[in-house]
C-alpha cells in the first residue's frame, strides 16, 4: 500500500505542476500568442531516436549504456495531467523508472534539451506552447504555433515530420457464453478466476469509474499481484482521489493538452483526471477484462451476470477521449507513449479518426506510427473497425500491424411486441415488463392527451412526452400513452427516460414510441424501463401502428373532434432474452474493406478488417457519471453497440492467448486469432452481413473477408492454433519502403533511411492473401511456425474466381518449432474489376487446422 500511495502523489504532483504552467500561459504568460487566430496545434517529430529505439540498438551491440537509455517520462503531459510545459528534466523525478531499469535517465534529459533547443532556437523571441514531449516510442513534441512556424520547424535539419493535428472519435454479459470461454478458453487457463492474470490491457478510452464492482480487486482471496513488469502510475485528483486503483485498476492517466489549448474542453463536464464522465471507456475495459459474475441490475431488474473476457487480468486506463468533443491525436499519440513506456501487453482502441488521413498513404499518420513503434516494442494492439459501414473501402483503421475487428451480433436479443386490437403483433426493443395479463389498454397519443382539449401542439418535445404539465393526467390515467420517437432523440435533446417520467407521472399504463420517418440508419438498442412499454424500431411498423391507431379515433362527424378512442393493445415484455441460431452476422454499421491505401481510394493488399466479433447490444459497466447514453443515466450497466464493443472482446482474447503464450509477437497472437476464426453461424450456415442501413436484415447476403476478414473470433481454438504466421517490425518496414515515392516519409516518421524494396502488402507473412491488381501472374509465399508438437499438414485451396492456384509444398512435416515455407503461384484467367475470394487451409493430422481467405480484387490477362 505505501508504493501506491507514493506512485499516486507523484501523479498529483505532476497535476499540479501542469494546472500552475496552464494557469500562467492563460494569465499573459509566454505563449499568450499561442491563442491568437491562426494558430493550431502541430505534431512535431525529429530525427533523432526515440528512447525505445535507443535501447534496442544499445541491447544490440551489448553495450553497457543500455541502462542510461531508459526510464523518463513517454509524454510530458505534467504527469499525464492533461499537457502544459511540464517536461523540463527536474520533473522526472515524478516517473518511476521502466521496469527492470536503472535510475539515471540522461537520454531521456538529452532529448528533452534537444526539443527545447530546438523551439528555442528556430522559434526565437515568438510566443509558443509546448503541450507534450514524446519521447518513449516518438522522439517529438506537440506544440501551439502558426503556420509560419510551422514551416520554420519544417526545414529544420533536426526535424523529421510535421503534422497538423486531427480530431478521432469513439466508435460507439453473455458474451463469454456464446465466445464459449466458460467450456473451453477459461478452463484451459485454470478457470475464470485464473483467466488472463499477470497480463496488462491498456485501454485508450474516455477514463474509468473506478468504484465499479467490475474493477473491484477484493473479490476473490486467491493472489493478484500487480504484475512486476508494469511501472504506470494512478493519477490522484479531487474526482479520482487516492485509492482509486488497486490491484485490478493498476495505472490510471489522462490527456488532454490540444484539447485544452483549443478551448473545448468543458473541466466541469470532461474531467480533467482518469475519472469517466462518459460511460464509454468505463463499458469497454469492463468488457475486456471486468470481473466475473457481477450482477447486472438495470432499471430494477435483473440481466444475469457480466464478465470480461480475460477477468483476471489487470487493468490500465489513459483518459485520450471526452464526452464534448472526442479527442485529438495529439493526446491519443501521448497516451499511446505513456501505455508503451508503462509496459503494457496490450492496447486497445475503440476510437477512429474523423477523416481518412490525408498524403502518401493512410499508414503514414502519427497514431499508425506511434502504433507501429508499439509493436516493435512488443504491444499487441487492437483497434475498432469503425462504424461506418456498410459501404466498401469505409474502413476507419489501416495499419498491417494494427489488429482491427469489425462488429458481429451475437445469439441474445431482447424482443418484446405489441400487439394491437385487430390482433396484428408489432415487434418493438425495449428492456420493459408488458401490461398485465392479456388486458387490453387504450391507446393515446400525447397530442390527443393536452390539458383544455388544446390543439395539437407545433412544439415536437409534446409529441415526443418530454413535457407531463402540459398533459391531462385525468384522461390519460390507465391508458398507454404513445410518443413519438424523432431525431431529436438521437441527438440527445429528448429521452426516453424523461417520457417515462411523464408517462409515470400521468399515471399511465404503459407507454410505447413510434419512429419518426427521418430516424434513418440508426439502430436502437434495447432501453430500459421500469414500466410496460416499447420503441418500434422499424418506420414501416410505425406506420402500420399509426394507421390502426387513426382509424380507431370516433369523431365527431361535425366538428372532427375526438369522442372516444378506439384502439387498445397490449404489450408483451421483453424482460427475458431470446437466443437464436442465425448469429454471428456482420451489422450494418461495421466498416469494410478492402484497405484503401490512401486518399484517391487506391485498394491496399492488406485484409481489412481481420475479424469480426461480438459488437451489438453488449452489456458492459456503466460510470456512475456516465452521459453518452441518457438512457442508463444513474445505472451502474448498459447496453451499447459499435464496433468499440468489438475491439475489446479481442483485447481481452489476445490476453488469455499471450497468458498462454508469454513468448508470442503481436503478430503471433494476431495468427492465431486469425486462423481459427468461425466461418459459420449457429445453423452451419454461412455468415451473413448486412448491406443497408434501413431495413438491415431484409438485405443481408454471405458475408465475403472484406466483410468479416477471417471470420468470426474463435477464444477457445486461437488458444491451440497449431501453426502460426509471423512477422515484424522489419517486415512492415520494409513494406512501407515498398510504397512508390515513400523513402522521404519513412524516414521522417522512422529516423531510418529505406534500402531498396519491392515489398507489398501481399508479400508480409500475413495470416491472409490479398492481391489488388493480379496482373497476368504473382507469386506469393508465406512461412509457417509450428507452435505445437510435431504435425503432418496437408495445403488445400479455393482459388479466387477468374485465377488458377498452384502450391507447393502441398504436404509437409514439420516439427516443432520450426519453420516451413509454402509458395503460391497465382495466374489470372480473365480480365475483371470485381473482387473475388477463396481460401487456403491447412490441416494437420493431430487435429489443428489453419484458415487464411484469398481475396482478388481485380484481374488482368493482357493490357491493351
């Protein structure tokens, strides 16, 4: 207990330090011109090597110095405080070295007087502010200038890149069950309480609830060390006080400097410590690596129990995202540093950027770089799909070296219906009770509901049962009260939850919403209420329910007034889940491939996304101070969808693999979920994907790899996966020197200069194939690692329509540990522009089997 508490007053020192350098930039400080129009926050990055760097080439040559390459601080953020110029060399003293590393930190030193020097000389006499130093992964800094600065700095011989920063955003049980970790992954780590221990998840989210139960770490007597090769801290302020972290939460930062400096950060509604304000980061750690078997209790009643997928294994937060605004790259990129320097096993992102980024290729942007330099250092990192599906080339995550996962719906739904006086049944979403017994209640809108028989009202809030003073409680008593349910219910500026006050407060029923006609594209998840009632969340079935409830009204035939109205229905609940057979399906939102390589939509040989995982109607834990569902506002569960529900159910797989497999490469792990995906659904049938926004399943057709990648996640085979496909940091390297007119931007981004490479996307040792432009013939290998005993493996293929395959060896033995190149030689049959896809599999005669699709994209016999 007193190592925490000495790690927590560092942080709160360093918080301090950061609020007394903000404070007297805003006072009229030095950088008071950093806020005058036409300044903007610049990712800076220079050529000499980041400490991570250092430390390899020094561990390389055996020299003795290595220790004075590591320790200091992997972004000056005043202590991961939120950014300002706490980044002099006395205020390394608030970081506890790396793990295993000594003390001194001069390399650290001497490229934070590097970067001063730097700004100092180019920069003379201006106004600046320095908001982060990278340093772990990135040898840079972020800083508030001008253009004309800017470009000071880019002809500088010291300086590498510079980068305008950019905005990202958020890309927003019984889970475990249908993943099958109950029977088969978390039996094979020693059962729940076992599974994922000694392992470190990263989150880079919007913060964390730290009096969650899911992160509670007195739940079990068994022991939980915090594993000795983390050295994060916890960050302690007035909303995240001393303690919030234990042996569950290990390390607990936030980031927020090009926010602040920008002035959309709102203190009293963002937070500036750990602590979330959104809901978000809060729902997917727990779905990662949240305890097991924690109820869940939403609106009164209960939902069964929640888990993470690995709920042993250990938790750290870094706060980059907020509720007003998303976040900036620049705090993402310091938060990625701090997470690597902390020494995290892995990093999961349920964030995208808001556009494609913008130069030579999409890969070249500084969150894929800082990302790629993770890997090198070993990270394994998993990014969401983003949801911006269902169109092609949507794809919102690029990099080969980041693990991106699209979202699934899973075997649970929660239906409830209406059923209506003419005996039509409507199905609706709504985690609500149904009326009682098979009475019929009357319908009534809330326009046909005012006090004084007032006419309809223009105000949309009325229709929408926002407002109960203004409603006849006397003539509503008893009855269902219908609302409607608009656009102004996505954007936030009516609830359901203040209907069901109104609905409450008149005494009603119950209360059911229709679908305005402009909700488009929009699915509702499953809301709770705490009496009988419903959303319709189809416009087609709105209209039918409107109809029948229109053509029930008696009116008078002189006035048109109503006399008495006619329709009645009743509501069945949708408090106990359904299971179906026809899961996994890709949802209509998930981003798909192919990769485009960049701005002009040019297709990358790279498979996008590589898997597909549970993503719709996930329940997860909620803040207590969560606001990005007004629906579980005060609820400690909730229920969201996206593909940042995906992301984490992998973060949480990878760590039972890498628990498994402490010797495994990002890459080794990112095989072995990819090679034994499922490639059917719960009837043996192939997965669908959905193609449209309205009406999804109506145009649903099989699921291709740009779709789904591999397939659907598999927890329990990627723990066995037999072989594996491996690559690294050298072979991304090179494949981005491949890129035509690349070398300058490589070794800017990378300090080293590229030697010449004919590599591809194709051509990395990937656990997939994809060829863009098969022009007349290519050949192709990939190199397998036996990660089990000795095994007899036989390759067999669909080849892609309009190519003929060959493949050579078609069988093999090999043993164990050991390595076997396999070569395929792929010829195009026909010219044709549309993709086409097959698969290539190897079996082994113990059992293991490989999948890896083969995708197409175009194809050409001759060029005229």
């Amino acid at each position: 207990m007193g190592v925490a508490r000495r790690k927590e007053h560092r942080a709160a020192a360093a918080a301090c330090l950061f609020a007394v350098v903000v404070l007297g930039v805003l006072a009229g400080g030095a950088g008071v011109g950093a806020f005058e129009d036409g300044t903007a926050v610049y990712i800076i990055t220079m050529k000499q090597a980041p400490v991570f760097h250092r430390r390899l080439n020094l561990e390389k040559f055996g020299s003795s110095r290595v220790a004075n390459a590591g320790g200091g601080r992997g972004a000056a953020s005043g202590g991961g405080g939120g950014g300002g110029a706490g980044d002099t060399p006395s205020t390394s003293v608030l970081r506890k070295p790396r793990h295993g590393s000594p003390k001194p930190m001069n390399y650290v030193s001497y490229l934070i007087r590097l970067q001063n020097l730097l700004l100092k000389k180019t920069l003379r006499g201006e106004h600046y502010i320095k908001l982060y130093s990278y340093r772990y992964l990135v040898n840079g800094f972020a800083v508030v200038i001008t253009p004309q600065q800017a470009d000071k700095l880019s002809r500088r011989n010291e300086v590498a890149n510079v980068m305008l920063d950019y905005s990202v955003r958020t890309a927003t049980t019984h889970t475990p069950e249908f993943l099958g970790l109950p029977q088969g992954a978390w039996v094979q780590e020693g059962g729940p309480q076992f599974a994922g221990q000694g392992v470190v998840v990263g989150l880079i989210d919007t913060g964390i609830d730290p009096t969650h139960p899911s992160f509670a770490d007195d739940l079990s007597t068994d022991s939980y060390p915090v594993p000795a090769h983390y050295s994060g801290i916890c960050e302690v302020t007035n909303d995240f006080p001393s303690g919030s972290c234990n042996r569950k939460l290990v390390g607990a930062r936030h980031f927020a400097a090009s926010a602040i400096t920008r002035g959309v950060f709102n203190a009293s509604q963002d937070l500036a410590s750990p602590s979330d304000s959104d809901g978000h980061g809060t729902h997917t750690a727990s779905i990662a690596a949240g305890n097991h078997g924690i109820p869940v209790v939403v609106a009164g009643h209960q939902f069964g129990n929640a888990s993470g997928m690995a709920p042993r294994a250990h938790i750290a937060v870094y706060k980059a995202l907020y509720k007003s605004f998303g976040g900036f790259a620049a705090d993402v990129v310091a938060a990625i540093d701090q997470a690597a320097e902390d020494n995290v096993d892995i990093i999961s992102l349920s964030i995208t950027p808001n556009r494609r980024p913008p130069g030579l290729a999409t890969f070249f942007n500084p969150i894929d770089m800082a990302l790629l330099s993770a890997v090198k250092a070993g990270i394994f990192v998993v990014q969401a799909a983003g949801n911006t599906g269902p169109s092609p080339k949507s794809m919102s995550s690029y990099s080969p070296w980041i693990f991106t996962v699209g979202a699934s719906a899973h075997d649970r739904v929660y239906n409830n219906y209406v059923v209506l006086g003419n005996n039509l049944t409507i199905q609706g979403v709504g985690l609500a009770p149904g009326t009682d017994g098979d009475s019929m209640y009357t319908l009534i809108t809330a326009p046909h509901a005012l006090k004084n028989n007032t006419v309809s009202p223009t105000e949309m809030s009325l229709g929408e049962c926002q407002d109960s003073s203004r409603l006849d409680a006397d003539l509503i008593k008893g009855k269902i009260l219908v609302c409607s349910y608009s656009i102004r219910f996505v954007l936030g500026l009516s609830s359901v939850k203040q209907a069901l006050d109104t609905a409450n407060n008149v005494s009603a029923a119950g209360v059911i919403f229709y679908l305005d006609p402009f909700v488009l594209g929009f699915q509702l998840n499953p809301t709770p209420m705490r009496m009988p009632g419903l959303i319709i969340p189809s416009s087609d079935d709105s209209k039918v329910f409107l109809t029948y409830y229109n053509d029930s009204l008696v009116r008078d035939e002189t006035s048109g007034q109503i006399v008495s109205f006619g329709g009645v229905a009743k509501i069945l609940g949708g408090l106990n889940p359904n299971y179906g057979n026809s899961a996994p399906k890709v949802m209509f939102y998930s981003a798909r491939g192919p990769d485009p390589e960049d701005n002009s939509l040019s297709n990358a040989d790279i498979l996008k996304p590589n898997l597909i995982a549970p993503g719709s109607s996930i329940w997860g834990a909620w803040s207590s101070l969560g606001l990005d569902s007004a629906e579980f506002a005060g609820e400690s569960f909730a229920m969201l969808s996206g593909t940042s529900m995906a992301a984490p159910h992998v973060a949480g797989l990878a760590a039972l693999i890498k628990q498994k497999f402490r010797s495994f490469s990002p890459a080794a792990i990112a095989s072995a979920l990819s090679t034994t995906t499922t490639l059917s659904d719960r009837q043996g049938k192939p997965i669908m994907a959905q193609r449209t926004y309205s009406n999804p399943d109506s145009t649903q057709s099989p699921a291709t790899a740009f779709d789904m990648g591999n397939g659907f996640v598999n927890a329990t085979a990627a723990l066995d996966p037999g072989i594996i496909f491996d690559c690294g940091y050298n072979d991304f390297f090179s494949f981005l020197c491949g890129i035509n007119g690349s070398n300058p931007v490589v070794t800017n981004y990378t300090g080293n200069s590229c030697a010449a490479s004919t590599m591809t996307g194709a051509d990395l040792n990937l656990p997939s194939i994809t060829i863009a432009v098969l022009n007349q013939t290519r050949t192709i290998t990939r190199t397998v690692t036996n990660v089990a005993a000795d095994e007899s493996y036989t390759v067999s293929y669909s080849a892609p329509y309009g190519t003929v395959v060959s493949v050579a060896p078609a069988q093999f033995v090999i043993p164990s540990g050991q390595k076997q190149l396999v070569t395929f030689v792929v010829n195009a049959t026909m010219n044709s522009s549309t993709a086409s896809f097959g698969s290539i599999g190897f079996y082994g005669d113990k059992g293991h089997r490989a999948i890896i699709p083969f995708s197409v994209i175009s194809t050409v016999v001759y060029s005229s």
